[in-house]
DNA sequence: TTGAATGCAAACGATTTGCAAACAC
DNA sequence: GTGTTTGCAAATCGTTTGCATTCAA
C-alpha cells in the first residue's frame, strides 16, 4: 500500500500540503531541513506554513517514511526512507545522500560490544560522511564547482 | 601533557570557570547537558555564567577534550574523551555511558559501503543505545526505581 | 457534518553574540 | 600592562503550542 492509502486506513487525511511535503522530499537528492522544504513548497502550494512542514515531517517520521539525519552544517536533514532499516553516507562537498543497508554488518560489532560492557544494544545511530564519486572525480581535476 | 598545560602552551588560559567545567565532567558517568554543567557548577563556583560554559564546552570539543553525543531526550550531552577514537553507548534507563573502540569494526563494513556506494569515507558518527547491566537486573528483579 | 489538519502568532528552549568589566599571564 | 576570558542582557535559531479557521472524508 502507498503511504497515501497507509494514512486513509489510519483514519488520517491525505491533504495538498502534505503531498507537497513528499514530492519535494521525493526530488531531493541530498537531505534537506525543514525551511528549505518549506521554500521548495511554497513554489508549488503558495500558503504552504513551515508550521505544517514540521508537523508534517513528525508524522512521516512516526511511520518511518522519512528518516532524519545530522547534516555537516549542525541542522538536521530529512530523506524519504527506502525499504528496511538503512543508514545514511553523506557527501560532505555537495550534500548528495546514499543510503546503504546496516543492520547485519554491524551484528557482530553490537555482540562484541554487549559482551565487552555488559549492555544490551536495542538501538543505533549510524551515520557516514565522507565524498561522493562525482566530487572526487572534480577535486582530482581539479574542476572548479 | 595534561590538558592544562597544552592549553598554556597555545597561548590559552586556566581558568576557574574552564577547571570547574573540566571537574564536573571528570565526576560524571553520563553525558550532561550544559545546563546540567552549569547547575553543578554553580555549586563550587557560584558566579559561572551558562554562557561560559557553551563556550568553554567548544573550546574543549576543539581540542577532543570532550566528545558531544546525542541523549535520548533530544538533548545534546557531553562526556570527556578517553584517550582515542572511541564510540558510546548510552543506558536508555540511568543515561550511563560507556565507551568503546569502534574503528577498527568498522573498518571492513567501510571498505563495503565505500564499494557499494563510490564514496570514499572519512568521517563517522556511531552510537549505540540501549540498557546496562545494572537496569536490566533491576528489571529482571522488579525492583522499583 | 465532523473531526482532522492548517496557518498564524506567540511561546519556547537551546545556543550565540555584543560589550564592558575582570582576570591570567 | 595587555590581551584573553568572563558574565550579563539581548539577539538568534530551530522547533513547538494555542487557537480559530479550513478542509477531507
């Protein structure tokens, strides 16, 4: 089921702003923090609030349609979540978002580490940075942006 | 070199405010909030200002002094390094933290991500959270807080 | 029709900045 | 003495809440 018949079966309505909301998300290829949604919104749904944009993105969050992450700059970036629990690499030079699938590599590290502290591990936090193949490509050639 | 030293040697100062910060850190075992800081601070040092804290607190994450996580409440803690690249895990229950060493686990799953996606990694944030030992066993037990 | 969702304004908490006074060196 | 650091007040930033209005079902 899409998210737009998840939401009519929770009794919760399927509205412009939050389909705006999801497009934007749908065409980004880096995360992006609620203002800018908002901005990218606004082009589209004129009366678009940035109040709506928040309350819009919890509610994604909650079903885990966006996931949210810390971006280089200190705000936090959202992305749509693709199937399965995954982590995110992100591009430190233009922002560009991968995503890569984390649970089973990280398995025997979260039993080493339940066995070395004595905790039981029931959630993590995962986040890569470093340079996408494009930038690297530019740097080496020293292309200017 | 301890840290007051290399402060004097970068032309920086010991301060009152700066050791009270670096002693209430050093008595923690879970990562404080600045307010937090502050609070017990204030105790030994009754003048310290919030605002000196926030400052005091980058100028020890400047130089991996102290190490900035993210507590389950939304807030952000602070723990002192130990010596290292380390990663946390942090009790979900007391908020205790603890460390460990994470690159070297991680090492083969960044080499597959750096296949798999074409960036190349540099930086990494990792952290664990889950229950310790000791708020399982009061658990398993039914003991009351 | 009716409850959910919106948008505004205002509140809010965390963090930063301008500046004059205080202090380490 | 000199330049760093402090603490206050106020500004700023990101985010949330109260409430009357609008809208999807």
């Amino acid at each position: 089921m899409d998210w737009e018949g998840r939401l009519s079966s929770e009794g919760l309505r399927v509205t412009a702003p939050r389909r705006v909301v999801m497009d934007v998300l749908s065409g980004a290829r880096e995360p992006l923090a609620p203002h800018e949604i908002w901005e990218q919104g606004r082009r589209v749904h004129r009366t678009l609030g940035l109040v709506t944009v928040y309350r819009t993105l919890s509610l994604l969050e909650r079903f885990s349609w966006v996931r949210r992450v810390h971006r280089a700059d200190g705000c936090h970036g959202y992305l749509l979540c693709s199937a399965g629990h995954a982590h995110a690499i992100i591009c430190r030079d233009c922002g560009q978002a991968a995503e890569f699938p984390g649970t089973d590599d990280l398995g025997g590290l979260i039993a080493d580490v339940e066995a070395s502290t004595g905790y039981r591990v029931d959630s993590h936090l995962l986040q890569l940075s470093g340079q996408c193949a494009q930038c690297r490509a530019r740097r080496v050639a020293g292309e200017p942006e």
